[in-house]
C-alpha cells in the first residue's frame, strides 16, 4: 500500500467525516463544516485533472490496488482505486455536487443545531459514493453501495424527532435491500458462472463462454442472462425505478441538500452506473437489456404522470429525477452505455441545480413546501427564479436541433434517438414513453415555475408559524409578491456554478460523450457503437415539438386560467395520478400487513402454540413440580452447589497442569 | 513470546485459570465474617482481574499458535483414568473461538457490576463456566469434550434460575431440559464411537472415522444422535423456542455469553464432529439442514419484527444468524464453512454488545419492554451511536463484522444450491425491517415517557465494556482477510473432508 493521490479522492472525505463525526463535541461546528468542506474540495481538485486527462490528454486506465477486503479460494475482493473514462466521468460528478452541497450546506443548515453531524453523514456519503464508483470488483461496489445507503437512511431521517422522517429513512433502507437482494445473488452468480468477481476476468470469462447454462435441475438459464437481471434488480432499487421506486419520494423528508446530492444527482445514479460498468454483460444478455429498456421506459413515463399533480415542490423534482433515470435506463438497455452516462452527467448539473434552487425558495419561505402556497416569488427571489429557469430549461431539454441547446438537449435527444434507431427488445416502446414523458416533463416543469415564482402569492391558511420570529414577513407586500427572502451568497454561489453546468455541459463534453471523439473518450470503459446519424426529421424534432406544446398547456393552465388547473385537480384521473397509482397503499397492504400477520401467525401459532405446545410445555408441569424445590437454592445452597462443582473441576485441572509440566507435548 | 509460551501446558492454564479466580473468591468468602462494606466491589475486581489474566495468557497461546500449520496446536496429552487421556490442542477453528470467549468475558464481568444479589456465587459460577467454556474449545478427548460440553450448563441453569427476571425458572428448566435431552442422545452415540474405534482421542477417531471406520449406514445414526444435540444449542428450528425465553429471563452478563459463546457450541461441534466425521451422512442430510436453516432464517425475522421486548427480539435475531451459520457449515464448500465460522465470531461480538446494549437501559429503567422507550437519542447521544452500529451489524451492512461471514455463507450454498442462497438472502431485507424497526422505536423520536426525562448516557465503566466490541466489529468488518486467512487451514480440513464423500 503505498500514497497516490487517487487514493487520497476517495480517503479524504472519510478522514473528514470521521473527525467530524466523533470529535463534534471538541472541535465545534465551525470546524467540522470546515474540514469536511476542504476534504471534499481536496478530492474535487484531485478529480478534475483525472477527467480532464481523459477528455483532452492522453488518459490511461489504471488499478491501484490498497489491500485484500476478502479473499477466499478464489472470491476475491481487492480494496482498488479502478480509475478509467467511467469511473473519472463518475469522480467529477459526485465530487462536484458533493463540494457545492457542503459550500450550500454552511448556508442552508445555519441554524441547526446538529450542523456537525450533518456534515460528517455527507462526507461519509461522499467517501463511499467515491468507493462505489473506483471499485474494481462487484464487492467493493456493493460496499460502496450499501455504504451510500446507510448515509441516505441517516441523512433522509437526519430530524430523529420527526416521525415521517424516521419512517422514510426506513422505507428507503428497507426497499433499497429488496434491489439488494436480486444484486447479491447477482453477485454469487457472477461468482460461480465466471469464477470471479473482478469485473475484467468475469466479463472475459463471459465472453469466453457466452452460452453457458445456469440452474437447478430441469430449470436452466443462460447464466449471462440470469446474472445481468438479478444485477438489474440490485439497480432499480437503488435508483427508484418502477416497483422499486416508491422510497424516493419519500425521501425528501431529508434536508434539501441532501436530496441534491443524494437522492438526484450522485446515488440514484450509481444503478446507470453499475449497467454502465456491466455493459459487456448486458451486450450479451438480450432479454435482460430488454427487461432493463421496458423498465426504465415504464418508469419514466409513470414517474412524469405522477410529477404533474403533486404539489409539494421536492416531490415534483423527485419524480422528475425517477423519470430521468428511467431514460438512462432505456438508453442503456438499448446499448447506448454513453448516452446514459452523458445523460447522467448533464442531469446531475441540473438537478442538483433545481433541488438547491427548490431548497433556496423553501429557505425564502420559511420551510413552506406546498406550491399552492407560493406564488409571487420572482420579485423577492430574482436570482433563485433565474437560476431555477435555467434548471427547468435545462430538463425539459430545450434547444434547436442541429444549433444547440442547454444540457439536457444534448443527452435527452440522443437517448430518444437511440431508442428509434435500435431494434433490441422494448425499443420502440421506449421511444415512444420518452417523447410522451418529455411532454409532460415540459408541462410539469413549468408548472413548477408558474406556481412557484409567478402570479400573487397564495399564503397558506394552515400555516404554523415557527418560533424563530420571522413574523415581520408574513405580512404580504400589496403588489402580490411573497414575502420572503433572496438566499445568502454562500447558498446562490454554487448556484451559479451549477447553472454554468447545466448551460454549457452539453455542448462542450458532447463531441466527447457521444460525438466524434467517442470512441477514444470511451475507450474500452464500456462498449460502444457508433451511433446512427441519420434519423428522420420528425424524430429529431419530436422533442423540441413536445416540449413547446408541454409549455404551452401550462401556460394555458397556470398563467392564463388558473381556474382550470383548479377544476382539473377535481378529477379521478388528478386523484389517481396525486396518490402515485396507489402504489404505497397497495404495497402497504401487501408486504407491511403481510409480514406483521406471517410474523404473528409464526410466532403465536407456530411457536407458542404448535412447538411449545406439544414440546417442552408437556415438560413444563414437570418443571413446576421442580422449581418448589429450586427456590431452595437461592439461599445458601446454590452456593454449595458451586462449590462441590467447582472443586471437582479444580482438582482435575490441578492435577492436568503439574502432570502437564512434565508430560506436555 | 512464543518462546515462553514452549514447555508450559498453556492451555490448561488459560482453561483454568478462572476456576482458580473462583477458588480464591470461595476462600475469601470463607474467611470472611459478616459482610464488611467494599466486600462485593473487592470480589468483582477479583474476578475481573482473573479473567483479563486469562484473555492476557490466551494473547500467550495465540502468539505460540502457527495458523499456517493445518494441525492441532500447543497440545497436551497426560494419561487418565480408564485408557482415556487428559488431551488438549487447538486448531485454527477452535483457536479463534477461545480467543472470543477470552475477549468476551471481562466485559461480561464489567456489564456485572450492576449485580448486588450474592455476588460471589455469581462471580463464582462466571469463573467457572468459562472454564468450561474454553474447556469445550480445547479439549482432544471426547469425553472430555462432553465433560466441559455438559458442565457448562448447570452454571448457566443457575445464572439464569437465580439472578434471573420473573419468569427465570420456567426459562431455566426449558433451557435445561431441551439442551440436556439433545446431549444424552449424543452420550450414546459417543459411548458407541469409542467402543468401536477403540479411542477417545478427536483426531484419532475422525482419522479413523475418515478411513472408513464408520459405514454410511452407522453414520446416520451417529449423526443424527449428534445433530440432536447440537440443533438445540445452534439452536436450529423447530428447537429454538427456548432460546428467548432463556434471553429475556437471563441477567444482562449471562445473555451475552448465551449468544456469544454457548451457541456457537453447536457450530463448533459441527465442524469438529458431523461433517469430518460423518461425511457421507452429512450429504445425505444436507438437503434437510437447508431446509431447516432456511426456515430459520425467514421464520425468526419474522417473528423478531413482532417482538414486543427487546431481548426477545435479539434473541429471535439470533436465531436467525444461525441460521446463516448451519447453512454454511453444510454447504461443505470453503466459502461456505469460512463464512459460518466468520458468522460465529462476529455474531458473538454483535449479539453480545447488542444484549449489553439492552443491558444498559434496563439497569437505568429496569425494563425491557420497546414501547416503554422512544427518543433515546435525545439524551443518550452516545449510547445511540453505539447502538446503532450494531444495528447495523446485525443487519449485515458492509464495514461492519456482520456482512462477510451472509455474504460467504450464501456464496457457498449458491454453488450448491441457487434457491437455498435466495431463501437465504430473503433474511437480508427482514433483518433491515425489524432491526431498524426497533432502533426508530428506541432511539428515534421525541420522549414522550416522562420516566425517561432524567435517563443519563454511558457511564466511565459502560465506555469500557462497549469501546473493545466497538473495535472489534469495525476491524473484522473492515479488514476480515485477517481473521479469514487465520481459520483458512481448519475450514479447508472441514471441506476436504468432506468432499471427499461427495457421491
């Protein structure tokens, strides 16, 4: 083991988080904030250079191995730095949003009392964010997995003392273990099919051998096939797609921070990420890649249907990060690895961008979530409002085929693209869910922005006031704005970085993502294909169509008559869309009453009646017979018992050491 | 140190070493008249300092010890009574659970300071069953084996039956009966295995056992006898049932050592005898030890997720890891038996500290009941943290002790069998439910119980029981190749062995 500065990207931040973490008490927040801030600074100075190398120099894979994690008759695990075109795209998004989150952070959690323990959880999250994307195994990555996951159920339930925020945390832990579940098997698969772990020698081996059965007895798969799906199932529990998907929403319970980092930009993705990396698996696995492009599709259209009628802003931005990771998905289902991956990288500028804008206007407004009690934000909040347009021009991936566009254009018609040009399982299908859901993710976005900045401002009639004297503000101002607040600067800064990224990310990486230098950019990080460049027109310009006509109707609902907007909210298909299709109910019903009714059945049925009953409770009248007799024994006699045993087993042993002296071998 | 360990029979004196601290509390006792104030404090100090002299003399024995070397260790052999002999000798596998049964203890001691019930009788019965504990670990006779194996059940029947809860003598006498009818079985069969092979020396009955001594028929019989035994100490189900009883009504120190130590008897004692021993049986019962693991597994996490008591859902826990452990040891393969006896040592630490963790509220509040808690956090900050990392050790959460020995056991059951590795696997998302489930309960919230308005955090002595386990879980999470690489040469005797029945 010996010091490299790749290392260091990934050990910084833990060294941070445990300082913080352990001596909060001694060093006091300001310190902890400090040391956790420069850590992750230190790792994003060392990143950039790593990416930079691979975009414009001369970027060389390379393996810095640490030390042995588990190492048994051949499932090995090596601690690693794995630093390629996919794991250096992956260090400057999540070293990026995480440095802007803790900058913001200083800000956004002033007045909280447990300021150091928030920092270390986010350092910590970063650490093993960092350990997932460098793994060199599927071990380290499910370490790194697992790892996050711990850090988003401590940061979703950061507020101990909030029920809903316990219960979040919860939900998300326990349904992330669900995806779980489906990626150790995967992993034990991917073992015994290819008789490693490591991600190159298991995917030569799968190369080596790609018709290879795998099954219990009659019962047979193709292991390539079998260890790509249950990878797959390990994915979308992690980055919420459909089935899996219903911890997201609820972990906005987190501070808003929390959810940029973790629950939009850097761990939801890590599942795009982990496609990505097994991409030469699913290159071989059809029905896999399949399953993967119908998911991802479902989920994207579903996650956008149910974006349009929620009224809580982070849940809006929720849904809207569920339906952009279903497009990675599909893209990467399809076989474009790259356009998932530019994707990501675009999405994480602007969603990151939105959820801190979300938090700036939540911030201004004094913890007020609700849209319909917003409005009039523009005047108060001008530069929160520009940098939350540029965001939503960002998503809805505005731009002019064939000009240019801000980021998510470039990423967002490239994978819809994709889909048309592919022939895999799904496709089409995937083609369509991504124009349909671009339309709504237009009327949806702006719907947000409208409710949210424009029009008079709608107090809330339920509100609580908080005690920490803000009452001044509650008096509206009479031209209709709202009375709230711009952010401070250490909360607008990372703002602008973000929106720079989102203006320009696009345009400046895309030659490299999925343009002319693709193939050297990616090298052999995932598989690539030269893209078809000679779509139809309609297809080029479908989305931008879509998205002026999803602009169109929430002009036309929330600027020019509001009243209809009111009446549509009235409506079965509103209600059914607002309660997410229901899916937590049914859930709840099947899995939460299920396991406490089997767990109550096993216990006083099985248990106490069927296995006490007949066993040891026959003994039990025997027992009663003796404990009369037993009670004896707590005077004096247990005391005797003792010790005749215990001089038993003394003279034996005394007896044992001095012949031992002599005798022992 | 390996020099001065050489000459010295050092593991009879790590053995006895206890028993000797027992002797001298008795004699203490003895010449004591009247009960002079201090008297108490000065016999705990006794017994802690004994048994920190023995983990001290076990550092001794594991320095002499060469874990490259596949044979027995540091043995002693002095002819007894009747041709039998006074053996003792470690290998890799026994080894490293004398070495938690020797970290493990002191702290018990520690987590007993609360006592104030006839302290030097419990002193005395928690010298002498770790005797016998590390008797069990050590010893290279069978019979001595079954000596120390059987032995250490009364000072557990009395732990329990005396310094127990409410319902401590119904628990004891379950705990008592069912582990005593298993091991009778297992008396006959040992009687027959000596009679026939003419022995009662461990290694030379499972040479003879694995030249054939035994047929498959005989096997079976000689198994099953065997497996009755040790299926109640794991326990396996459906002969669980008198675990959480015997948890909820043991005092804290006693629990810890129940699941830490006495359990893993039955894993050892299916390394040691069922599978070298009785291979052939051991693959014609495998699809059964699945089977009942398995059930295990689901059964237990989803009765703790009901659980109204915090020890009974620990102890329900348990069982549930054991499960884990009965599914490794029978896949027979390396990955599966070095994660069931990972399993066994972490599952030692974590269930451990986890009862010391029940332990320290229940000194304060002097209940065990989940409801009665909530918002612990509030006011016991550390105690919270602490809690919640074997929380999530016992969830099985990478970085932690809890997560290579489920990851190696179900990498060993999928090569044998997919569906028995995701039965298996099933556990992995219960244990997130009902384990956090309890921690949200106990720690989460605000304190609504105005009893616990005035609860205070970790004492000096709480700090030192829990910071050792706190090392302990971290380091065998985070680096376990080192404990792994240790016990490497025992489970590949195991496994050798036993594919060599391989049909």
């Amino acid at each position: 083991m010996q010091f490299s500065p790749e290392a260091l990207i990934v050990l910084a931040p833990l060294v941070a988080a445990a300082f913080a973490g352990l001596l909060q008490r001694y060093i006091g927040d300001k310190l902890a904030m400090g040391l956790t801030t420069a850590s992750v600074g230190l790792s994003l100075v060392l990143s950039w250079p790593i990416f930079i190398d691979f975009v414009w120099g001369e970027g060389h894979e390379r393996v810095i191995e640490l030390f042995r994690f588990i190492d048994v008759a051949g499932f090995t695990s090596i601690w690693s730095v794995r630093i390629d075109t996919l794991s250096a795209v992956m260090l400057v998004v999540v070293n990026t949003v995480s440095f802007l989150v803790h900058v913001y952070s200083i800000g956004y959690m002033a007045e909280d009392p447990h300021r150091a323990r928030f920092f270390s959880y986010l350092s910590f999250f970063t650490f093993a964010m960092l350990s997932l994307v460098t793994a060199n195994d599927f071990l380290q990555l499910f370490f790194g997995w697992e790892g996050v996951g711990v850090a988003s159920y401590l940061l979703i339930g950061f507020w101990f003392q909030k029920r809903s925020a316990n219960d979040a945390a919860i939900k998300a832990f326990v349904t992330n273990r669900v995806g779980d579940f489906g990626f150790a098997l995967g992993i034990m698969a991917a073992f015994i099919c290819y008789g490693s772990i490591q991600f190159d020698a298991a995917f030569e081996a799968a190369r080596a051998a790609p018709d290879m059965m795998i099954g219990v007895g009659e019962v047979r798969f193709r292991a390539v096939e079998v260890v790509a799906f249950l990878l797959f199932i390990g994915a979308m529990g992690k980055s919420a797609q459909f089935f899996l998907h219903v911890w997201l929403p609820d972990a906005m319970e987190g501070p808003t921070p929390v959810s940029a980092l973790i629950h939009a930009a850097t761990m939801v993705t890590a599942g795009v990420f982990m496609v990505c990396r097994a991409g030469e698996l699913y290159e071989m696995a059809p029905l896999a890649s399949g399953f993967v492009t119908i998911i991802g599709a479902t989920t994207a259209l579903f996650a956008a249907t149910v974006g349009l009628a929620q009224n809580d802003i982070k849940r809006v931005v929720a849904y809207s990060t569920c339906s952009q990771l279903g497009y990675m998905f599909f893209a990467a289902g399809v076989g474009a690895y790259n356009a998932a991956m530019f994707h990501l990288f675009t999405h994480a500028f602007f969603k990151a961008l939105l959820f801190l804008g979300a938090g700036s206007v939540i911030h201004g407004l004094h913890h007020e979530q609700d849209m319909r009690y917003m409005g009039g934000l523009r005047k108060p909040m001008p530069i929160t409002w520009a940098m939350m347009l540029i965001g939503t021009f960002a998503l809805i991936g505005f731009g002019i085929p064939g000009l240019g566009g801000f980021a998510g254009f470039y990423s967002k018609d490239a994978i819809i693209e994709a889909a048309y040009g592919s022939h895999g399982i799904g496709a089409q299908f995937a083609f369509w869910c991504g124009v349909t859901a671009a339309l709504l993710t237009s009327f949806y976005s702006w719907r947000l922005a409208f409710m949210t900045f424009e029009g008079r401002y709608r107090p809330n009639p339920h509100a609580h006031h908080d005690d920490h004297g803000h009452d001044d503000h509650h008096a509206a101002p009479a031209d209709g704005s709202a009375p709230a607040h711009e952010s401070p600067w250490i909360m607008l800064a990372p703002l602008f970085v973000l929106a720079a990224g989102a203006i320009a990310a696009g345009a400046i990486f895309y030659p490299y993502f999925l343009g002319d230098h693709a193939g050297a950019f990616w090298d052999r990080a995932i598989p690539f294909h030269e893209g078809h460049h000679d779509f139809p027109a309609w297809v080029l310009w479908a989305p931008l169509i879509v998205t002026v006509t999803g602009f169109l109707f929430a002009v036309g609902f929330y600027l020019w008559r509001p009243g209809a907007a009111k009446a549509m909210a009235k409506g079965p298909v509103w209600a059914f869309l607002y309660n997410k299709w229901y899916f937590d109910e049914i859930y709840d019903f099947i899995f939460v009453k299920g396991a406490r009714a089997l767990g109550d059945l096993f216990w006083k049925v099985g248990d106490r009646r069927l296995i006490d009953g007949l066993g040891p409770d026959g003994v039990a009248a025997t027992s009663r017979f003796f404990s009369r007799n037993l009670r004896k024994l707590q005077t004096g006699f247990v005391y005797h018992y003792s010790f005749i045993m215990l001089i038993a087993a003394v003279a034996f042993g005394a007896y044992a050491i001095f012949a031992g002296i002599g005798g022992g071998q | 140190m390996s020099e001065l360990a050489a000459g010295w029979p050092i593991l009879s004196i790590v053995t006895f070493l206890p028993a000797a601290g027992a002797i001298l509390i008795l004699l203490a006792r003895m010449s004591a008249r009247g009960d002079s104030p201090g008297y108490d404090n000065g016999v705990k100090l006794l017994a802690l300092f004994f048994t920190i002299a023995t983990f001290i003399v076990s550092l001794f024995a594991f320095a002499a010890f060469d874990p490259a070397n596949p044979d027995y260790q540091l043995t002693e052999t002095v002819p007894w009574a009747f041709g039998m002999n006074y053996a003792m000798g470690v290998d890799t596998l026994a080894m490293s659970l004398v070495m938690l049964t020797t970290f493990l203890t002191p702290l018990c001691i520690l987590a007993s300071w609360v006592i104030e019930k006839q302290v030097s009788s419990y002193m005395v019965l928690f010298l002498v069953l770790e005797t016998l504990m590390i008797g069990v670990f050590c010893a290279q006779d069978i019979i001595l084996f079954y000596v120390f194996f059987e032995g250490g059940l009364i000072p557990m029947f009395i732990l329990i039956g005396v310094w127990g809860g409410e319902r401590r003598v119904y628990a004891a006498f379950k705990f008592f009966l069912y582990t005593l009818l298993g091991s009778l079985l297992m008396l006959v069969a040992i009687v027959y295995m000596i009679a026939t092979a003419g022995t009662s020396n461990i290694p030379a009955l499972t040479e003879y056992a694995q030249d054939g001594g035994f047929s498959p028929e005989v096997q079976i019989w000689l198994w099953l006898a065997f497996f009755a035994s040790f299926a109640v100490k794991m326990p396996m189900w459906p002969v669980h049932t008198w675990l959480p009883d015997a948890h909820v009504e043991a005092p804290t120190a006693a629990s810890v050592v129940l699941a830490a130590i006495l359990l893993k008897m039955g894993g050892y004692g299916f390394l040691r005898f069922s599978l070298p021993m009785f291979p052939d049986a051991s693959h014609v019962f495998t699809p059964f030890v699945f089977a009942l693991s398995v059930i295990a597994i689901v059964w237990a996490s989803l009765v703790a997720f009901r659980q109204l008591d915090m020890k009974k859902l620990i102890a329900y826990s348990s069982v549930a890891h054991m499960g884990f452990v009965t599914m490794g040891i029978f896949t027979g393969t390396i990955q599966g038996v070095q994660g069931a006896i990972f399993q066994m040592l972490s599952h030692g630490i974590i269930s451990g500290a986890l009862f010391l963790c029940v332990g320290v509220v229940y000194d304060r509040m002097h209940t065990r009941e989940i409801a009665f808690y909530g918002g612990l956090v509030n006011r016991m900050p550390v105690y919270a943290a602490i809690f919640l990392l074997f929380t999530m050790g016992n969830v099985g959460l990478p970085g932690t002790s809890g997560f290579p020995g489920e990851i190696l056991t179900m990498v060993g059951a999928f090569q044998v069998n997919a569906w028995v590795a995701a039965g298996a696997a099933l556990g992995v998302i219960f244990s997130a439910a009902y384990a956090l489930t309890l921690y949200r309960k106990v720690a989460f919230g605000v304190i609504e119980n105005p009893k616990l308005d005035g609860i205070g955090d970790l004492d000096a002595r709480e700090w030192v029981t829990f910071i050792p386990l706190v090392i302990a879980t971290l380091v065998m999470g985070l680096a376990p190749s080192y404990v792994l690489d240790f016990t490497h040469n025992s489970a590949e005797a195991i496994s050798t062995a036993f594919a060599g029945a391989r049909p």
